[in-house]
C-alpha cells in the first residue's frame, strides 16, 4: 500500500510541475484546473508513470540520470560536429551500414532509453531492439558504429544500464 501511495504523489508531483512550466499562467484558475487534472491522471495511471517503487531506488535512478544527461549531451554535440563534417565535405564521406550488437540490458526502460540516446546522437538511429536486447542500429559511416562495437557492453549502454542497477560500472582511474 504505501509503495502505491508512493508512486501516486511522485506523479502527482510530476505532472503538477510539468503542468506549471508548460502552461505559462498562474492565475489560480488555470493553477486548479492542473491541481485537478494532474489529481485525475495520476490516480488512474501512477502505476504506469513510475515503474520504480522503492523511493531509495527511484532517487538513485533519477541522480544517475542526471549525472548521464551531460555525457549525453556532450556525445551529440561530438555526433553533430562530426556529421556536419561529413555533409560539408565535397566528398561527401558517408558508409551507411545497419549494425547489430547485444546488450546485457533487461528492463524495457533501459532497453528503450539506449535506443533513443543512441536515435538522440545524430548519424545513429535505432531500428530495432529485439526481446534478448539485441539492439540493430543504422549507421551513417562505421566510424559511428565502432563505439557501438567495440566491446560489450559498449559504453552507453554500461552508462544506462548503471542508471538502472542493471550493470555495476567499474572504478576508471
């Protein structure tokens, strides 16, 4: 019971915040209109917006998240650089090849957040995961497909699977 209680104030939380930042107005109708709608859908879906039920495991998920989302951003802004190079280029040096690589990842969570950093970092896509976690990615050149090659786990994947308790990440010196 208090796992469903947990979950039910941490989307309400959620959602109550989402509903401020996006709807730009604070006068106190349009701030009970969100109480009561965010109230209503947290109530019937809580269950689905947080599939992490113990608070301790939700909080060291939601900082290991945090401390991902600047080395993913960071790997983009490497992707977008080395894309716009390729595209610049008279040559136009470009391989487009699909690749195929297996993961140790086992939630869907993890499994869907590698697929869409991967989709997130340009010159990649994801184009399917497969139940065993087998991930198949659109390269385009195999300079972008080696990091995704290169050993397994590859480092994204250690990363998201380290979000979720899902792989213990070993101490770099």
């Amino acid at each position: 019971m208090k796992k469903r209680i947990f979950t039910f104030i941490i989307s309400f939380i959620i959602l109550y915040i989402f509903w401020i930042l996006n709807s730009g107005k604070f006068l106190p109708f349009y701030l009970i209109l969100g109480l009561i709608s965010s109230f209503a859908i947290s109530y019937i879906f809580h269950e689905m917006f947080i599939p992490i039920k113990e608070p301790y495991a939700l909080l060291r998920t939601a900082i290991r998240f945090m401390l991902y989302v600047p080395w993913l951003v960071y790997q983009i802004i490497l992707a977008n650089l080395d894309v716009a190079k390729r595209v610049l280029h008279p040559s136009m040096p470009i391989d487009p090849i699909v690749i195929s690589f297996p993961s140790k990842l086992k939630s869907d969570l993890s499994m869907t957040t590698l697929g869409n950093s991967i989709t997130l970092t340009p010159g990649t896509i994801t184009v399917d995961i497969d139940e065993d976690g087998t991930f198949y990615v659109h390269c385009l050149a195999k300079e972008h497909a080696e990091p995704l090659l290169e050993k397994t786990p590859c480092e994204m994947a250690e990363r998201v699977g380290y979000i979720f308790g899902e792989i213990e990440r070993e101490r770099r010196e």
